[in-house]
C-alpha cells in the first residue's frame, strides 16, 4: 500500500521522514496502514468500551454505544439499519472469553501473539502475573490513557511465538529509537515523579509475566527503558466508535428537507447529552505502532492527517492539500487548539512530549515573536499537556 509515499533517512538530528512518490491530491488518501502490533486501553477495556481484542472494532451497536454513554437505556436510534456492527459474526477465545469482531480476527490474535498471552480459566485470578501486570499499570496511568503495558506484551508475545524472530525483532526496531537521557524524560513523563521505582516494579512484573530467554536484553532495566521509550513515542492512538460510524453513515442520507433537519438536530442534541454524562471519553481507544506512519514528521501547518474510517485499526493517511512528487509529507502532533496558540507554546508542548522544536514553516515566519504565552494561552497551559503525550487520539 506503500506505492505513493516512502520513508526516507533525512539527517542523524531528524531521523526519518515520508515523501511522496507521485503527485498527491488534495483529499487522497496516500495509504492505508496496517500497525505491527496494537492494543486497547486498559482503563478503556474496564469502563466496557467493548472493543475487538485485536483490530480495535467497537463492538457494540450505536444505539447500546449511545445508551452507555448516555446512561440512558430507553433510548432508541432512528435509521438503525445504518448501523455497520454485525454481532452474528462475533467470536470468542473459547479459553479466555476476550472477545473478537470476526473469526479473521481471532485466527489473526491467535497466529500472532495470543496463545502465549491468553489467560484460560485464569482471567479473573488477580494473583496471576498478567493481571498483576495489568493491574500495576492502570495505578500508575489513569485517564486520559495515552499507550498500555500491553502494546509491550504483545511486542513479546509475538516474538515469543513466531518461527522467524528476527524478522519481527527486525521490524520493531525501525520505529525510532532515543538516547538513554531521552529514554529517561519520555518515561518519566509517562510514569511521573516516581518513574524510578514505578518502572523496576513494571519492570520486575513485566518480566515475572513474560521472560524470555531469546529477549532477555529486553527484561534488564536498560532494554525495558528502551521499549518503554520506543512506545511511548512511535505510539499512535486509535480511536474506533459506532456511534460515530453510524452518524457518518446517517450524514449521507439523502433525506427530504425537514426529515434531515430534524434527524440533524436530534444527533446534536444527542452529543451535547453525552458530552454532559460522559465528557470526551466517546471512542474505544488503544494505542499501536504503524512503521510508516510513524516515519511521518510533525508540522504545525500538515499536509496530511490520520485517522480511522474503517472503524478499526486501519490508520487511513489523508493529504489536506496538493503534494507534489518528492514532497515531505507531515503531520501534526498537536490538536487543533493547539495548533493555534502561539508558537511558544507550541513548541513547549512538542519539546515535553517529543523531545524536539518545531521548524516548520509557520514556527520559521513567527521566529521574531515574543517568547511569552499570552495571558488566556496561561489560563489554558496546564490543561491538555498530559493528554497529548503520544498522539492526539484521532477523531473517528
């Protein structure tokens, strides 16, 4: 898929980046990508945010997504025929119970990393080290969760059980990799002050669950920083609802005047509801690692943007503009509302959460401006820094 885009090496100081092959319109979607390895939240799995064990798939229906969200069981969804969720094609782990959207996708699980990882009957034993593991994890990371200990599991699981080793230690090893001080900020900013002790418990845990002989460079506190700082930054956040989907898909209706109208105002009324009850936290979220997407530089202008049309793991890459052949292809790291604030600001957010300044274009041309938040960019700054520590989730 990778035909219109590759990933270049550009200089020691920036690393890799992602070019354009060929001329790219404004709208394309340049490609679409499948992550290496990916995992739900865990706080997210807890809250029944019920997602496909393996490619992310909510697995509830719209109307059963809007009543949770709602609290609100009564509620009934028009149009339910634009709900894409098919529960007659829903597979369990007949050992462990986790759920999967398909038999695809259990097959898949199963191939790749899920026999070493499956609980059997041991799913609810707390004294188990997965669940110890898992359990460490969610006292130090709570909402807004922004990568799981159990991207690293899979990590180990996969090499665990596959006959070619070195082709998935080869594969993981391209996203890219920090400096042991680097390695020590981007863990301490997942782990906060006591990242020293949190991470040799994590560590201790990690490897009670999961040693491996093969691995055990992975298993010493240098290698278990080095993977923790590998997905802490190359991590991509996945958002996948289907509510949203089924909005989507209600959006394309070609309805007579008032009917739209009317349907119009009832799905705004419907997010108002659920942002009152729920806040923010609408998707099944997770985290993975895309190899080419994440070769993708930031700018504070993008030419392009992620997201997850497919209401799964499928990271779609969309150009925002024209690129012509030989291009760089960026995008942003930042949301929205960061995106606008000055570029101080900007740029202390990037520098906290990547390890780097930011000399896109739009940062070159307000170079010569003051140094200094403005006065509502203060009242602002304390509030979104830890959300966006990997990856602004996508909207989907």
């Amino acid at each position: 898929a990778g035909a219109a885009a590759e990933a270049r090496f550009i200089s020691s100081a920036k690393g890799k980046g992602l070019f354009a092959t060929k001329n790219i319109r404004k709208g394309e979607t340049v490609f679409v990508e499948r992550p290496v390895v990916s995992s739900q939240f865990l706080w997210n799995a807890l809250y029944n945010y019920r997602a496909c064990d393996h490619c992310l798939r909510a697995l509830e229906t719209a109307e059963e997504n809007a009543q949770r969200l709602l609290g609100r069981s009564s509620l009934v969804l028009p149009h339910p025929e634009q709900c894409s969720i098919r529960k007659d094609l829903h597979q369990q782990c007949p050992r462990c119970q986790v759920t999967y959207c398909s038999a695809e996708c259990r097959q898949a699980a199963l191939e790749q990393y899920h026999q070493v990882l499956c609980l059997g009957p041991s799913r609810d034993d707390p004294t188990h080290p997965l669940n110890k593991l898992q359990e460490a994890w969610r006292n130090m990371h709570y909402p807004p969760e922004t990568s799981s200990i159990m991207l690293m599991a899979r990590m180990v699981a996969t090499i665990k059980q596959a006959k070619d080793k070195e082709w998935w230690i080869k594969a993981f090893s391209q996203f890219c990799s920090k400096t042991a001080n680097e390695e020590e900020e981007i863990v301490h900013k997942l782990l906060g002050d006591k990242f020293k002790g949190q991470l040799e418990l994590l560590r201790l845990l990690f490897t009670e669950a999961l040693y491996d002989e093969y691995l055990s460079r992975w298993f010493t506190p240098e290698g278990f920083r080095s993977l923790f700082a590998l997905v802490g930054t190359n991590g991509q956040g996945i958002g996948t609802s289907s509510l949203s989907q089924w909005v989507h898909a209600c959006d394309a209706l070609d309805l007579p005047m008032l009917q739209r109208e009317e349907l119009d105002a009832f799905i705004d009324q419907l997010y108002k509801d659920i942002e009152k009850e729920s806040g923010e936290f609408l998707n099944c979220e997770g985290s993975g690692l895309y190899v080419l997407q994440s070769c993708c530089n930031h700018s504070c202008i993008p030419n392009a943007e992620t997201s997850f049309p497919e209401n799964n793991f499928l990271l779609h890459l969309t150009a925002l503009e024209d690129i012509e052949a030989g291009e760089e292809i960026c995008i942003s790291y930042l949301d929205c509302c960061q995106r606008e604030r000055s570029r101080h600001s900007r740029n202390k957010i990037l520098r906290e959460n990547y390890l780097f300044t930011c000399s896109c274009p739009k940062c070159l041309a307000q170079a010569d401006d003051a140094d200094v938040t403005s006065e509502e960019e203060e009242e602002g700054e304390g509030e979104t820094d830890d959300a966006e520590l990997e990856d602004e989730m996508t909207d989907v």
